[in-house]
C-alpha cells in the first residue's frame, strides 16, 4: 500500500478536526464575538455607502430566495448569494477589522453566519468554525509576506479562510477537510493591483474567493479529490504567489498562539495606514483651531507603510478622488477629515461625489514624508509578539524589501532604504538605530552560508510567538502652519481600536451603535444585544430582531 507523505495540508486538516471549543483562551472568544460585531457594523456602514446600495440592488435581481438571513432589509437568500453579499458590503468601505496578515473577517465571519444559519448551528459551532478559519487564513497570509499579493487582495487565504469556517460546521472528517483545503487552493482569484486601490472593484476581492471556498468544502464532502501537495508544489501556490523558494512551516504553531490578539478595527473610513494620520487630524479639529481657510499646509510623517500606500492609491484611468483611492490616500484622507470631519460610513453615501472636487484641491496642501522613527515604532510593536524578528519568516526583512524593491521599480514608490535616508538613521536615538540595523543584519545574513547547510538554513527562521503582546503601531505626526505663522502639531502612535488600545473591543461596540442604527432602525439594538449572548443560543436567531421590525425606519 502506498504512503501518501504529509504535507502541509494535513497539518491545518489535523488542527481543524482535533479542535474543541473548550480549548479557546477566554480572551480569544471575547475578540471572536467583537469581531462579529464589528464586521456587522462594517455591512451596515457599506449597505449605506453609494457604491454599496448600488451592489445591493444588482444582485437582488439575480439573488436566489434560501435560509440565510441577508443584511440590510433581513431578506432570506441562498448560502453563497448571501455569503457574496455580506463579504462585498463589509468591504466597501475600509471600516472593516483586520489582523496582522489580513482582512480575514469578511469571508470567516460572513460564512460562519450563513452557513451556520442553514445549518441550524448553534452560536458556539459558528464562533469556533470562525475563530478556525482566522486562524487557519492568518497564518498562511503572514508566512507569504513576500509576493505580488497584498492585504485585501489575498484571495487564497480568504479560500482557505471560507473552506475551513465551512468544514468545521459541516463536521468533515479529516480526509474530507485536507481535500477542502486542497480544492479551495487550486484555482485561486489573483486580484490586480490598478483594481483594488482606486475603483470600485474593490469591494468585490474578497467576496467570489469567500463564495469558492465554502463551496469548495461542499465538494470535498461530496468527495472531489485535489492534489494535497498544491501548497508546498514548486509549480502550486508557492512557485506563483510567493517570491520564496520554499514555504515556512505555516501551520506548526495552531494553537499555541492566537493571530486574533492582533485584532484591530478602523475607527474611520480609511485604510489601516491612514487611520493614525486621521486621528491626529480630528483632534486638532476638534479643538477648534483647525479652520480650513487658516490652513496654509499640513505635514504627514507616517511609518513607510504609510508612504508605499500612498503610491498605490494613485486616480485609476478617467478618475479623480474617489472613495477608494480616498481610503488609501492619507493625504485626502486626512484633507476629508479637516474640512468634513469623522469619516464614518455617511461621508461616503451620495453626498461624498459633490465633495469629490474640494478634498482633492485641499489634498495639494497635505505634504507626506516617511519618519524612521515611526517605522521602528512600528517594527518594535509588530515585534513582540514574534520570535527571530527580521528573519526570513513572519515578515522577514529580506522579503520586505523585496517586495518594496518591486514597488520601487513598477510605480516609482520610495525605496525601504537609500543613501538619501542616512541624515534620519543618524538622528535616530542610539537603541532604534541598532534595532533597525540588527533587523537589517537578520535579513542579510539569511542569504549567506551556513555551517550546517540546508537543514540549518531552514531553521533560521521568523514565526509567531505570543500574540498578545503585539501592538499595531501605526502611528502618524501632524503639523498643520496657519497662514497666522501659528503652528499645530499632533501625534498618535496606536490609532483608537488597534491591537495594543485597551479599549478596542468597547470602540468595535461603539462603531456597531454608530453605523446600524441608520440601516437597521430600532432592529440595531435588539441584533447587539443578541451578539453579545454569543457564543450562547442559535445562528437563525441572531437577527430575529431585524426580521421581527419594521423595515421602513431604516433606508439604504
């Protein structure tokens, strides 16, 4: 008889089958359930956007009727058309959740709500078959840091989210969910870059990868075979969605550390890198002295992330300032935050067209420059909760700058490091410049000779360690001259609700008040009150409140 080897396929099937809820970190099912209500709250805030209420309405023409209750109105549609519905909508805006490696909740939660819903599962099935695809999905989008994909355009990692959510609630046996995963990864979307940063495409990455990957856990049930080893084959996954050579043990830590502590929500309508920028800027608005008119320029520094993503939020072909490339642009993010104030999910109904013209003039006087302090801020935060920080790995320095490099050459974005940066390095206190050079050494030495050969080369490596103690520190510093000659300044190093904020999971509550109220009517705090029993009662009666109300106070 032929012994089929194992690969890392069986490792995630083994996790996923052996798993008990009774095993979760009380901490880990708190977050599980913020994240369902936040990734509520982000359905809503995009049901309510332009670009939202017209996807709402496209796809009720072609939506078939089925068991899963669908956000906003609470009509009852098919598995996969509601599952379609709700990862678009919670992506339509960048007032979604993420965790380090990506914007996971919108297919893990978006499928442990309606499949767990026609299959009459209980709360607690549905929040242990999410908290298993983040952790599943995670992993993979982390150790695959260096390649052409990037946050919400990881399609493989939200099949793999979705295929894994999917066999745990339909009880696959270990076979079965090996081949789930397998199935899931082997016609992976591949988003493209002029799509998601600037159109309305956007919104749509995440939803068909999520739709195929619960659909792939039907078919393995149904015992569609896959090749098991389409992960670590040269010519699979590895050889075309990664620059690496080989891929890392992604799944040898399930269990022992939790990616949902480095749950972080977008307190604004703006991405994750821009979130620090906008907070600053409201804060010196809402002190009063912030006039528009008075404003001769503002001044961003931000981390390089900040200023990569800057770049890829350029206008697409025939475009000005859109809602998207708003969200990615920290300079008209935060050039919308001094003239209109919070980006929640009313600034970008119809009302943000007309404003389109006036934040991109304002944007001319908002200047962006990178600040290695904040970089190594940065760095230190996501650092604590690694272990070989800098090694090839969990966001190894090697394969940043690999991927920066390729930025560099395509778009014409800054460098990760050049002569010009060595006037900032040398002002940089003494311990963050011998940080940042010990992470650089890290790297660099990963691409020399080792004693050992292979064997020791591939043990030298970055993974996760404890989760908990890492801090998304993505920070900015504002400086806005009055045409007085008067100088403003601000800073913020952990945005408000981001891994590191003790009051995050309170501000994911407060977001959920702030966005369903105007979509759900009197429904909304009926649907909280039911999200906080979780894991306690049944999925089909989480929005009873919605179905039992009366539609007509909300509007989309």
């Amino acid at each position: 008889m032929k012994v089929t080897p194992a690969t890392q396929l069986d490792e995630a099937a083994d996790w996923i089958v052996g798993f008990r809820a009774d095993q979760i970190p009380p901490e880990i099912v708190s977050l599980a359930r913020s994240q369902v209500i936040d990734t509520v709250a982000a359905i809503c805030a995009g049901a309510r956007s332009e670009l939202g209420g017209r996807m709402i309405r496209a796809l009720e023409r072609v939506a078939s009727p089925g068991p899963c209750t669908v956000l906003p109105k609470g009509d009852c549609w098919s598995v996969s058309d509601a599952v379609y519905l709700h990862s678009a909508l919670a992506n339509a805006l960048e007032l979604d959740n993420f965790v380090l490696s990506g914007h996971f909740g919108q297919s893990a939660v978006a499928v442990g709500l309606a499949l767990g819903e026609m299959l009459g599962a209980t709360c607690e099935e549905a929040l242990s078959a999410q908290i298993i695809g983040l952790e599943v999905a995670t992993r993979l989008g982390a150790y695959i840091s260096a390649g052409p994909q990037h946050g919400q355009m990881r399609s493989y990692a939200h099949r793999i989210a979705a295929a894994s959510c999917a066999s745990r609630l339909l009880k696959l046996d270990r076979g079965q969910t090996r081949r789930a995963l397998a199935v899931a990864l082997a016609a992976p979307e591949f988003p493209l870059f002029p799509a998601a940063f600037s159109a309305d495409t956007k919104a749509i990455l995440s939803s068909a990868p999520a739709v195929e990957g619960l659909r792939a856990a039907v078919l393995a049930e149904a015992g569609m075979d896959a090749e098991i080893d389409i992960l670590d084959h040269p010519l699979g996954l590895v050889g075309f969605f990664t620059y690496m050579d080989a891929l890392p043990r992604v799944w040898e830590r399930l269990g022992q550390s939790w990616f949902l502590h480095t749950l972080s929500t977008k307190t604004y309508a703006t991405c994750a890198y821009a979130q620090g920028a906008v907070t600053c800027a409201l804060r010196l608005r809402e002190s009063g002295e912030l006039e528009p008119e008075a404003i001769e320029s503002v001044v961003v520094r931000a981390p390089l992330t900040t200023i990569v993503m800057e770049t890829l939020s350029r206008p697409h072909t025939g475009a000005g300032a859109t809602p998207v490339n708003t969200h990615f642009s920290t300079r008209r993010s935060v050039a919308a935050a001094i003239l209109f104030g919070p980006l929640t999910g009313d600034f970008f109904d119809a009302r943000f067209a007309p404003r389109a013209p006036t934040i991109q003039a304002f944007s001319d006087r908002v200047s962006l420059s990178h600040d290695w302090a904040l970089t190594v801020d940065l760095l230190r935060g996501v650092d604590a909760g690694l272990e070989g920080a800098g090694k090839p790995g969990l966001y190894g320095m090697g394969q940043a700058h690999r991927t920066l490099g390729k930025f560099k050459r395509i778009l014409g974005s800054r460098s990760p490091l050049a002569w010009t940066d060595l006037p900032d390095l040398f002002r940089l206190r003494g311990t963050d410049r011998a940080y940042l050079a010990t992470r650089y050494w890290r790297g660099y030495r990963s691409r020399l000779p080792f004693a050992g050969g292979r064997a020791a080369a591939a043990r030298y490596r970055s993974s996760e360690a404890d989760l908990s103690r890492l801090s998304m520190r993505l920070g900015a510093r504002l400086r806005v001259r009055l045409r007085s000659g008067k100088t403003l300044e601000e800073e913020c190093r952990i945005p408000p609700g981001f891994a590191g904020d003790p009051q995050r999971e309170e501000r994911m509550r407060d977001k959920f008040r702030r966005e369903a109220r105007p979509v759900l009517g009197s429904a909304a705090a009926g649907i909280l009150a039911a999200l906080e029993e979780v894991p306690q009662g049944r999925v089909k009666d989480l929005f009873g409140p919605l179905r039992n109300a009366q539609y007509g106070e909300a509007h989309v």
